[in-house]
C-alpha cells in the first residue's frame, strides 16, 4: 500500500510540474501572439492570402484558420472552426477535407512543451504540414470524393469578427487566461495517465511485453518503449503521451533522437481522445468522420516515414 501511495504521489508531482512549469509558459507565449496577431487582423489576412494556395487541397479560408490554431494552439482549437464549417453548411467534402487535415498535423500543446527533451520543432511542424495537407488532398480526392461540394453558405471564408483585446496588455491577459484553462485542464489527464502507466509498472506487464515486443522494434529502428507510448497516445491522447515521455526522457530511458523519431507517429491529434472531442463540432463533422481518419491515416504515414528517413 505504501508503495502505491507514492507511485501516486510521485506521478501527481510529476504532472503539476509538467503543467505549470512546461506546458503553461510555453502556451501563454504561443496564445499571446496568436491573439496579437487576431486583433491585428493579421490572421485573416494571412488565411485570404493562402487560402487560394490551399484550395487544390480542398481546403477553404476556414481550414486554413483550421491549420493554423493546431500548430500554434492546440488539436483543440480547430474545434471552434469546425463547429463554424458545420452550423454555416460548409461543404461535406470541405469539412472532410479539413478534419483529415487537423488529425494528421502536429499540435502545438504537444511539440513546443516536447522543445525541451530535443524535439526539432522546425522540422516537426514542416514535416507535419506536408503529412496534413497530404492527408486533406487523399481525403478530398480519394476517401471523400463521394461527398457533395454543394455549399448552404458560401460567404463564410473567414472567422467571424470577435471584439479585439484592447491593448498588448489585454491580450496578453486573455492569451494567460486561456493557457491556465488548457494547462489546468490537461492536469487531471497526466495525473491520470501517469499513475496508471506507473501502477501498470509495478506488476511487471508493461516490462513483459517490451521484452517480448523488443526485437519487433528494434528492427524497425524503434526504442522498446515505444510501446508504452503508443498505447498511451492512442487510448489516452497526445497529452497523457507527452507526460509519459517527458518522464522516460528524465529518467534517461530515451534520447533526443528517438523523440525525434517517434516524432511522426506520436504527435498528432488521431487518437480516441482527440477525435472524440473534435467530432463533437456538430453532427456535419460527425457525418465525414469515416473519410477523414482513412485520410488522416495517409498523412501519418506520410510523417512517420519522413521522421524515419531523417532519425534511423
């Protein structure tokens, strides 16, 4: 008993550090430019600029807003954009398109905090965005071509206009308050997920199926702990995922390299958690999920084959 108290004990102290000294900082920084930039009207801008670009991939003024709140958000954020494609009757192929999209990038709630155990984010997010629109093309061209284009509500390009921050300091403000929620919000989720991982520890399994799962891996080029991770990942989402490794990372059991490596096949929104919660944008989103995981699918592979050309 006492030695499950503090796995406890241990684990919880492990993710209050992770998200208040880690994930917190670094989420007030990304959100404060990403809120500078929107009460700038920069991202608009930046979205009726690219958009024409994008449009081959079948994606819209809103996807592009799409891709942007992942990669300097959260696989959260897009929720929003989504529910906006859904209530203002976006196309079905367009919301495919950009859900397959979202599901196959690299979120930032992920890979700016992973900076310190040596993730490259540079390469990580130009890795990502080839594998996210890869897998919005698959999904407009191939899985999704079958969905109708007709569009209820064509003029709805950008985001609705919200009322600015008035001020640097306003925003800075609001960018703090929304960081606390996700950071306070993930809490409960690496709490959970690190004691479970590490009560699981202490009956030995997790050990049993990395030595026997070890020479599998290890022709692929992967750690044995890649096991471990990939469960967690893909039942308990990229946050719980980000916890675990963070630990191994600590206790020396993987490296920079093998963070890089993994890059590809951990840090992206396709898991249980995270397409539960993007599908609850609206029913229109829920209709195309099918579609966008084969697409999204595409993309990962994608990744993970450039990921393992660059760090095997």
């Amino acid at each position: 008993m006492d030695q499950i108290a503090t796995t406890i004990l241990a684990s919880g102290k492990s993710a209050v550090e992770l998200a208040l000294f880690v994930l917190l900082p670094i989420m007030i920084v990304m959100l404060s430019l990403m809120r500078w930039m929107e009460s700038n009207g920069w991202l608009n801008r930046i979205v009726t600029l690219t958009a024409p670009l994008l449009k081959p991939f079948g994606l819209t003024g809103l996807g592009v807003f799409a891709l942007i709140q992942v990669m300097m958000v959260s696989f959260a954020a897009p929720l929003a954009t989504l529910a906006v494609m859904a209530r203002t009757g976006s196309a079905p192929r367009h919301i495919a398109a950009t859900l397959a999209m979202v599901l196959a990038l690299a979120q930032a709630n992920v890979v700016f905090p992973m900076a310190a155990a040596g993730l490259n984010i540079p390469m990580t997010l130009l890795i990502a965005l080839g594998g996210g629109l890869l897998a919005a093309a698959a999904t407009y061209y191939v899985f999704g071509r079958h969905l109708s284009l007709v569009e209820l509500n064509n003029d709805q390009e950008l985001m609705p206009e919200t009322e600015p921050p008035r001020g640097m300091m306003a925003v800075i403000r609001r960018a703090g308050s929304d960081a606390w929620e996700i950071a306070i919000g993930a809490l409960p989720l690496l709490v959970v997920a690190l004691v479970a991982v590490n009560l699981v520890r202490l009956t030995g399994v997790i050990e049993l199926l990395e030595a026997a799962l070890a020479p599998a891996f290890l022709t692929l080029g992967y750690p044995p702990e890649t096991l471990l991770l990939a469960i967690t990942k893909y039942v308990a989402g990229g946050t719980a995922m980000m916890g675990i490794a963070m630990d191994q990372f600590a206790n020396g059991l993987i490296g920079p390299q093998q963070i890089n490596l993994l890059a590809g096949l951990l840090l992206c929104p396709l898991d249980v958690a995270g397409v539960a919660i993007l599908l609850s944008a609206g029913k229109p989103v829920a209709a195309v999920a099918k579609p966008a995981i084969y697409g999204a699918l595409v993309g990962v592979a994608f990744r993970v084959v450039c990921h393992g050309l660059l760090y095997l």
